[in-house]
C-alpha cells in the first residue's frame, strides 16, 4: 500500500477549516465547564441540604449516561420544551455540561482529600465555613485538581468528535464525509489524527506550564 | 471571675458516650490542664468550647454570653490542635497573618507586623519565610500557637499539642506554653505532660468515661490524688 501524498495535501485544508471548528466547540465548551464547575463543587461542597442533593443526583445522572446521549438529548429534545439551539451551540452546551460534572466531582474530591484538619483549622481561627473553603482549601486543592482536569479537557477535546453525529462540520465529521466522498482512507485518518494530537498536545502543553507556575 | 462557664455537657458519638454530664469553670487568667486516659472524653469537651463539636446538650458561655455566633465565638477562642495543621501552601508569616487579615480586616502590612511580633514571641524570628513543610515539629507546633494568639483570642485550648513531637522537640513548644501561662492568658490544655501540668498549671483535672473524676492543685493532685481510679492513672504514667 501506498501512502498518497498528492491526497494527502489535497483534502488537508478541508480539515485544517474544521480543525478550527472542533478548537471553537472545545474552548467554548471548556470555558461553560471552568464556570459550571465551580458553582456544581461549592454548592454540593456549601449547599443547604436540598441543593446539595439536588447537585449530586443532576452529576450522578450526568456521569451515568454516555456523552452521545446528553448530546442527543440537547439537540432532539430540547427543542420540544422550547429552547432551539444550533448544532454547533447544542454541542457546546451538552460538552460543557458534560466537561463541568467530571471537573466538578474532580473539584470536590480533591478539596475533601485535604483531610478534616485543614477545616477545623480554619474554622477554629473564625473563619465561616464558605470562607474556610474559598480562602484557605481551594488554593491548596488548586494543584491536586489541575493535573487531572486536564485529562479531563483532553477528554472533552476527544469527546467533540461525537457531534459529527448532529452535523457539526468538526474534525470527525469533516473527515467521514471526505472518506465517503474519496475512498481516500488511510491519507485523511492520519490527518485527523495529526490534528487532534496537535490540539490536544498544546493544552497539555499549557496545562504543564500552569503546574510548574502553580508549584513553584 | 468567671471566663468560661460549661454546664452539664453531654456528647454521644452513635454508643459512646463521650461527655457524660460534665460542669467546669474556669477564672480569667487560669491555667487547666486536663489528664486521663485516651475516650475519656478530654479532646471532645474542649471541642465543645469552640463548637469544633455540638454537645448534645448543655451550656456553655464565654464572658458570661451564651455563644449564638459560632464565627465570633471562634475569634475569641484559639486553638492548638495535636497536628498543627499549618496551612501548608502558606509561610509562617502567612499562617499567623492570615486570620487577622481575613477576618479582622487588617491591612496585609498590619497583619505582617502583628505576625512577625508573634513568631518573634514564640522565638521564630528568623523563620517567618519557612514553608511548613521546612520547618520541625516543634518549630511548626509555635507557627501554629502564634496563628492562634494573632486573633487575640481571651482563651487558648491546646489539644495534646506535644503528642506527635519527638521528645527533644517538648520541651520548646511547653515553654512557649508555660511563658503565655505567667503573661496571663486563660489556658485550658489537655496533656499528658505532668511536668508541665505541675510546673504551670493552677489546676489539674482528671477524666474517665466521659466524666471529671477528680479536680485539684498540682500539690494536691499529685500529692494526695482525691480518687482511687486517678491514684491509678498517675502510677500508670509516673510508674516507668
């Protein structure tokens, strides 16, 4: 077998246009995530009893069902209950409603990790309870929680291939249609692959850089 | 007069009982240390002064007030825990800056001389820049009773603050203790440190089983233990 370069740059910019697609549905999913996240932590952290439960059944269910579910359901269903969004949008919201349950639970964990004497200490000074938590254990859990976000946000990056499946023109999708247009297979799955790697290679990048900021 | 007042304190945890119908007092100013055996409940009732615990029932005030405010109540106790429990991304300056300039609205030029004086009292003048993590036991035991003296507190508990110390490193965190004691602060210290308990404090209380078995001066304590299950302890402890 041949490797066809002539294909192979052919259909590249094709590619390199949803690249841009599948970085715009990521960041923006991302960004919803980094402000969800926080708010679903704190409240199951701070919250009175209701809202606690309230936030831990709505992760439990979303970490329960696979993210071409919640995909479907925002771009089939909720239409129906009156709120009609784009494919591209539908996407960004159920990636980053997906993306802030997993960093939310990553949150949390990482802050109870910190053990009861870091608390009491805290609240032994006079601290109030929502203070103890904002002031003195989410600097501390801030390096516990970045190494394994960003997992997380690589896995968010993956995950956007899935809105080929509501026609978001991303990376997965561009790159079936072009194999079923061509036949050219092996020429256009090495792209692809090259492109994540390089997307999900620079926020790994950056994510580093913040580690060594963070514990330096 | 009277600083602290506790009445009849009773604290379960599922079948245990761990405070079971405990009075005691304490005098501005006075020195208490508390001995006894380990679930004799000694940690729990002074957990119940600052609420760290809820007692299940009874009273407690504070400056003859009823704590309604758990914050401010908390402003006015310090504590000293068995572990330090240092903030540990912070330096020593910061753990003793940290509640004056969160919570009593210092400005971080205040709250930093207030900490150096501190770490100077407790004889960590040089190490004001010291992560934790870089300092001893005994070093990080003084951080932690200066964060609790920068809240100016009217009473320090101490919760067995030598009992994860290596026994060279004792002696430099009971002599901070036993200097606080003679400048007047109320002290209530739960230890097994006799030394201490007879070189410092103005009284001695023992528990067993969730109750004040005995409560006496050092002289006496000692000397003429009023209770056959404290002339036990005492053999137990003093003994090797």
């Amino acid at each position: 077998m041949s490797f066809d370069w002539i294909a192979f740059f052919e259909y590249l910019p094709r590619l390199i246009r949803a690249s841009g697609v599948t970085l715009q549905v990521s960041l923006l999913s991302l960004g919803l995530a980094c402000v969800l996240a926080p708010i679903l932590a704190l409240s199951r952290l701070l919250g009175p009893t209701l809202l606690r439960s309230a936030v831990q059944a709505f992760i439990e269910l979303i970490r329960g069902l696979p993210p071409l579910v919640v995909i479907a359901f925002c771009y089939f269903a909720l239409p129906k209950l009156g709120l009609v969004l784009s494919g591209f949008w539908c996407g960004v919201l159920a990636l980053g409603v997906v993306g802030a349950v997993y960093a939310a639970e990553i949150i949390r964990s990482a802050i109870e990790s910190l053990g009861k004497g870091q608390l009491e200490a805290a609240l032994a000074l006079g601290f109030a309870r929502w203070q103890a938590v904002l002031d003195i254990l989410l600097p501390q859990a801030l390096r516990r929680i970045l190494p394994p976000l960003t997992n997380e946000f690589a896995n968010l990056i993956k995950a956007s291939s899935l809105l080929s499946v509501i026609s978001v023109h991303e990376i997965s999708q561009v790159g079936q249609s072009l194999i079923f247009e061509t036949f050219v297979v092996i020429e256009i799955l090495v792209q692809m692959a090259i492109l994540y790697l390089i997307i999900i290679g620079t926020v790994t990048f950056i994510s580093r850089r913040l580690e060594k900021g963070l514990s330096s | 007069m009277t600083l602290l007042a506790a009445n009849n304190l009773f604290k379960r945890f599922g079948s245990f009982t761990a405070l079971d119908g405990v009075d005691l007092d304490l005098d501005r100013g006075e020195r208490l240390v508390i001995c006894g055996p380990s679930g004799s409940g000694k940690s729990t009732l002074i957990r119940c002064i600052n609420r760290l615990e809820e007692p299940d029932s009874g009273t407690i005030t504070i400056e003859g007030l009823p704590a309604t405010d758990l914050q401010s109540l908390r402003r006015r106790v310090g504590m000293v825990f068995q572990q330090f429990n240092l903030f540990p991304n912070l330096t020593a300056r910061e753990n003793v800056a940290i509640g004056p300039r969160k919570l009593l609205g210092l400005s971080r030029a205040e709250a930093d001389a207030r900490a150096e004086a501190l770490l100077d009292r407790v004889q960590l003048a040089g190490h004001a820049d010291k992560l934790p993590s870089r300092l001893s036991g005994g070093q990080q035991q003084r951080v932690a009773i200066a964060r609790a003296l920068a809240m100016e507190p009217v009473l320090m508990l101490f919760d067995e603050p030598t009992s994860a110390l290596d026994p060279e490193m004792i002696r430099e965190v009971l002599d901070v203790m036993v200097e606080l004691g003679e400048g007047g602060m109320s002290m209530i210290v739960v230890t097994h440190e006799m030394g201490f308990a007879r070189r410092a404090a103005d009284r001695i209380c023992f528990m067993d089983q969730g109750r004040i078995v005995a409560m006496a001066p050092p002289q006496q304590f000692f000397e003429a233990p009023p209770h056959p299950r404290l002339v036990r302890f005492l053999e137990n402890i003093l003994g090797h």
